[in-house]
C-alpha cells in the first residue's frame, strides 16, 4: 500500500541513521523538516541527501534543549509525525559524563512531547539501542526479554522508552513505535553518505577503517575468551539501509496500531568481531593488526535480535548482508576517505 503523504519532523537528521532515514523517507514521497544542532554531524551530510534524492526539504539548525527554538518549530511547520532520531550514544562517553547524556537524551525528549502536547501532534517514532537488554537472558532476544541496561547510555534509552511509554497512555489518540536498533552498519550503496563523527569512534567498522588508514596502530578486540565460538563478541549487524526502509514501513503501521509498539530491527544474524576482521582482510587483502583488550563494562558478549515481530507487522525484511555492508563501506570510503571534512 502506498504511504500518504505526512509532515514529518525528524531530529538528528543530518546524522549518521538521520541522513539514510531521510533519504528513504523523500523517496517515499514524505514532507520532511530537519533539525540538527551538528554537535556530532556534518551540514554537508544534508548536502548529500539532495545530491541522492533530488527531492527538497526543509532543515533548521536547532537543539532539542532549546525550548523556545523547538516552540517555534512546532508553531510553524506543524508536524504530524516526529521521528526522534537525536540525542548522544558513545557508552564510554556516557559513563565519563553520565549528566550530560540524561540532560541531552531524557530531558530532549520530554521537551519534544511537551510541544507535541501543545501543537496536537499525536505519533512519534523514537529511536531506542539494543543496549537496553544487558545481557539478556535469551538469544536471539525477543521484544519480551527483560530489560536491564547496564550503561549509562543504556539506562538513558531506557528512561525515553518508559517516558513515551507513559505519555501515550494518556491519551487513546497517541501512538509510539519504539525501535531498539541493534548495530547498524555500512552506508547508502551509492557513496555519498555514510558515518562521520566530529568525536572518536567506539563502532566496530570505523575503528577498523581509521586502522586501515593507519590512523590508529592497531584494532582493539575487546574480550577474546568470551562464552562464543571464537572467544570474541557477537553482533548482530543490520545494514543502514535496510534499517531506514523499516522507518517507511512505520508510516503504514501508525495507522494500524493502537498506543504504544517495540520492534527489534537487526538482520537476526549473529557475527563475531573475528569473522569480521577476517572477512575484511580477505576482501582487501590486507592484514589487521590486533590489540587484545579487556572485555568492556556496560557491553555484552552476544547480542543477536529476534526480528519476527518487525517482519509480521511491519511487513519488513532486511535484504542487505554483512557483504554488502563491507562493500558499501569501500565505496564510501574510496569517495571520501575523510568523510564530510
């Protein structure tokens, strides 16, 4: 069925999920405004999207703790969806500054929620981590797994989901879908956008990409006698795309639902850091070099999702594999070596 079209706000759109999110969004015809303060993303990012889509939209320079600004973003373009893409993700940062992640990530969003209260606006997709499983106590994890975040990120994502989750009960008009990313990964399979960030990089694929470039000495593997098959973590890694398609399959189901909905969006593939690293060398032909370190606090040691939820309801199936992802990630790289700078 084709999407109607919506006045859609996103925040943190010019970021790394932000930027393919849009993408997929003007490709389905949306109405879209953007705000991004760029503490962590590039206005360049932007740039791209419109050099991909040829399709126009609307972008403020704007942060989710400025209440007066976000009133005004309200007041004017009247959203009728608002996906909450923004707030901070690094888990060591969290932990070095745990104020500042709940000011930016719990305060941010109850700012966003007071001004859909007062403009009417009644759906909201939020982005979420599967970090708020900690370890969980079944693989693959399921929607209906426990819920115990061990990093201050973590519990940070968790407290948005239990705010969203209380504001829309309040009301039998409001609706959440709430979606526990699991690790995205690659970028859009022309090139042109991909992950940049103004701050250093914990994520698997660019801390083996800065070693490639030989920006860093080695890749640090975190744990190497892990419970797994090869001592090393699992991951269950979802290609970008494919995780910003499912944001157009949530348009359709806002219409369906009632209240509130988690999903799990992952490929439901589990991979070790390992493999990954062999896999990488045997497409480049070119060795990594490897620091074993120890096993990090807040993480865990396999994290692979059950997806069968987002594929019943959302009626979405992630087509990319951990090939492509590499692949893509190549292109990009070859394109812009230094990202957006």
């Amino acid at each position: 069925m084709k999407n109607r079209t919506s006045k859609i706000l996103i925040t943190g759109g010019a970021g790394y999920i932000g930027t393919h999110v849009l993408v997929e969004l003007l490709l389905a015809n949306q109405q879209i405004l953007v705000i991004d303060n760029f503490e962590n993303s590039y206005s360049k990012a932007l740039e791209q999207v419109f050099k991909i889509t040829k399709k126009n939209f609307d972008f403020l320079n704007i942060d989710i703790k400025n209440v007066m600004k976000l009133d005004k973003v309200f007041k004017d373009f009247k959203p009728d969806i608002v996906f909450h893409l923004a707030g901070k993700k690094n888990v060591l940062e969290s932990k070095n500054h745990p104020i500042k992640y709940y000011h930016t990530n719990v305060i941010g969003v109850t700012n966003i929620l007071s001004k859909m209260d007062e403009y009417d606006c009644k759906k909201l997709l939020l982005s979420s981590s599967a970090s708020v499983y900690g370890n969980p106590d079944k693989i693959p994890i399921s929607e209906k797994c426990l819920v115990t975040p061990l990093s201050v990120y973590a519990k940070s994502k968790f407290f948005m989901e239990e705010i969203v989750k209380d504001w829309s009960h309040l009301n039998d008009n409001r609706k959440v879908i709430i979606l526990r990313y699991f690790n995205p990964a690659g970028n859009h399979y022309s090139g042109e956008i991909g992950e940049v960030s103004r701050h250093d990089q914990s994520n698997l694929f660019p801390s083996i990409l800065k070693v490639l470039d030989k920006k860093k000495k080695y890749f640090n593997i975190y744990g190497n006698d892990l419970d797994t098959k090869d001592g090393s973590s699992i991951r269950d890694y979802i290609h970008v795309s494919d995780l910003a398609k499912v944001h157009v399959s949530c348009l359709e189901y806002f219409n369906e639902m009632q209240k509130c909905d988690v999903f799990n969006i992952g490929s439901g593939i589990g991979t070790s850091v390992k493999e990954i690293i062999e896999k990488i060398e045997h497409i480049l032909k070119k060795q990594i070099p490897i620091k074993i370190c120890d096993f990090r606090d807040g993480e865990m040691p396999v994290s692979i999702a059950s997806i069968k939820k987002a594929n019943k309801l959302l009626k979405w199936d992630p087509k990319e594999n951990l090939d492509s992802i590499i692949k893509d990630l190549i292109e990009w790289k070859s394109k812009y070596p230094n990202g957006y700078v």
